[in-house]
C-alpha cells in the first residue's frame, strides 16, 4: 500500500501537538510505520521546499522549519497521500474548515503546523531525503 511523508513542524512540536496530530492518523487507519524528533539543517529544509525557492518567503519559511525541532514520520495505508491531505487541510490555517488539523489548530499561513506531501511521487522523494536508510 502507498506510503506518505507527514511532518509536524516547530510550531505544532513547541505546542505539544504531537500525540493529538499522531492519533488523528491513527484512528483514521493510516499506520505509522516510522517516525523520528529531528532538527533540519537548512540544506534539507532547502532542498525539501525548492519549489518556493523564487517565493518572496523562501528565506523566512527556511528560517521557520529549522527553527526547532520537527517530528517526522512515515504513514502508510489506502491512499495514504491524498487521505494525510485531507486529514491537514488547505494550505493557510485561517481557511481550513473545522475538523481538519490547521483547521483546528492553527491562524497563520506559514506556521500552518503540519506538512504532508502532495503526490506519491514527492512522497518517494521526501522519504528519502529525510530517513535515507528508508526504501519507498
Ligand atoms: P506543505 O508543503 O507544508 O504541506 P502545502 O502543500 O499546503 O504545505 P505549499 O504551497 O507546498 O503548501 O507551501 C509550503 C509551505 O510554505 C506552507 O505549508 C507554508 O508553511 C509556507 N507558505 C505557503 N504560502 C505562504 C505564504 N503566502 N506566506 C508564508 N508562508 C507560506
Ligand atoms: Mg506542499
């Protein structure tokens, strides 16, 4: 079955989120298969958000994900990808509908307190660069 990358960022760990964050997964039937408290270098954080690299807040989101710890973890199950997607919610906390977890959790854009990954290819990818012992 399909495996996605989900990572509680510093905002969600500081504000002890984790067990709550981790049991929305589960009792959705999303099984953790690997999770791990860690601090980005900023060329992981670099490499993980290239795709904003022209934004005008690349250096400040960079900034924000290295600033503390994150806890990072591999969920599998059915549809892993899209069903960790809707369980976080859009984008910016201040429009995520109630009952997801920047819905519920979070006001602020780029402090949104959860990333999960947007397709099963970016899946394979953020697994490897961040458990590189990992095979997707
Ligand atoms: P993520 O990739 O973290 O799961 P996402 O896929 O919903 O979030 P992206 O477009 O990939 O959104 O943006 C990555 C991250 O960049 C966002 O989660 C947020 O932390 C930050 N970000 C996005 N838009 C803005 C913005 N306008 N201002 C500040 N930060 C932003
Ligand atoms: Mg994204």
């Amino acid at each position: 079955s399909e495996k996605a990358f989900v990572m509680i960022k510093p905002d969600g760990v500081k504000r002890g989120l984790i067990g709550e964050i981790v049991g929305r997964f589960e009792r959705k039937g999303l099984q953790l298969v690997r999770a791990e408290l860690m601090q980005l270098s900023s060329e992981t954080a670099r490499i993980h958000y290239g795709h904003l690299q022209s934004k005008p807040f690349f250096q400040e989101l960079v900034d924000y994900i290295t600033s503390g710890f994150v806890f990072a973890m591999i969920v599998e199950g059915k549809g892993a990808v899209k069903n960790a997607r809707a369980l976080i919610g859009p984008t910016n906390p201040a429009e995520a509908p109630p009952g997801t977890i920047r819905g519920d959790y979070g006001l602020d854009v780029e402090a949104n307190i959860i990333h999960g990954s947007d397709s099963p290819d970016n899946a394979e990818r953020e697994i490897k660069l961040f458990f590189r012992s990992e095979s997707a």
